[in-house]
C-alpha cells in the first residue's frame, strides 16, 4: 500500500501517491509541558495534550520528478487541512508542519522517472487527528 496525499481535504483536487516511508515513521501525541507560577511562588507545571498527533515520514529513494511533484503539491496546499492515507489504511485530517522542501540528492539511479537519474530522499512532517483506521 502507498501513501496517498489529498487535498483539500473535503474535495479531492488534487492527488499525489508516494512510496512507502523507511521503517522509522513516527506518530506520537503533540503534547506541550506548560509551567505556572502561583502568587506564594510555587512552581507548577502539566502536560497539555489534545487529540493531536505528530506524523513524521522519511521517504528515500525518491527520483526527481516525484520530488518536483512533491513540492509543488505542498506548496499549492501548504497551510489547508489535506486528507492523508498511510500504509497502514488509516484515514487521517493533517496539515503540513514544518519546510517539507528541503529535498536531499543521494545517488544515481535508474527509476528516477525521468531522463535525469537523481534519486533523493526528504522528511514529511505532518500534525492531525486520525478519522478512521
């Protein structure tokens, strides 16, 4: 199964279908620690978390015009709710988080898709809440 990108995320525009990530995808809550202090000076802190999660995705081995195609998807829709499907056949409701763009060039390779043969890799960070899986 791939990872399908959609956005926006009511009506489909626009579909971009990536391979799967390496194997060190991460999702975990988006939790921050707040600190208070009250007016006899004591110090409190608590964790503030939601239904947030931090989805972190490496793809590698990604040619060049999949790259290109990348980027100008998160650049179109950058900042509006889009619908993700992982591999693992979860539905979830994301925004982009983070300078997804930075694309690094690691080797030569035949299945480039294209008459330039670079084959890279990038880190996809995205923050939403899962809506079924």
């Amino acid at each position: 199964m791939t990872v399908t990108l959609q956005a926006p995320y009511d009506v489909a525009i626009a579909i971009t279908l990536l391979p799967n990530p390496d194997l060190e995808d991460l999702d975990a809550l988006d939790v921050s620690l707040n600190f208070r202090q009250s007016m006899n000076g004591a110090f409190y802190s608590y964790v503030k978390s939601g239904n947030l999660h931090r989805l972190t995705y490496t793809f590698s081995s990604i040619g060049r015009g999949k790259m290109i195609e990348v980027v100008e998807f998160l650049k179109k829709f950058r900042g509006e709710h889009i619908r993700l499907t992982n591999f693992r056949g979860e539905i979830w409701k994301v925004i982009i988080d983070g300078d997804p763009t930075e694309f690094t060039t690691t080797r030569l390779t035949d299945n480039s898709g294209g008459p330039r043969k670079e084959a890279g890799e990038f880190v996809l960070v995205l923050v939403g809440e899962k809506i079924s899986g």
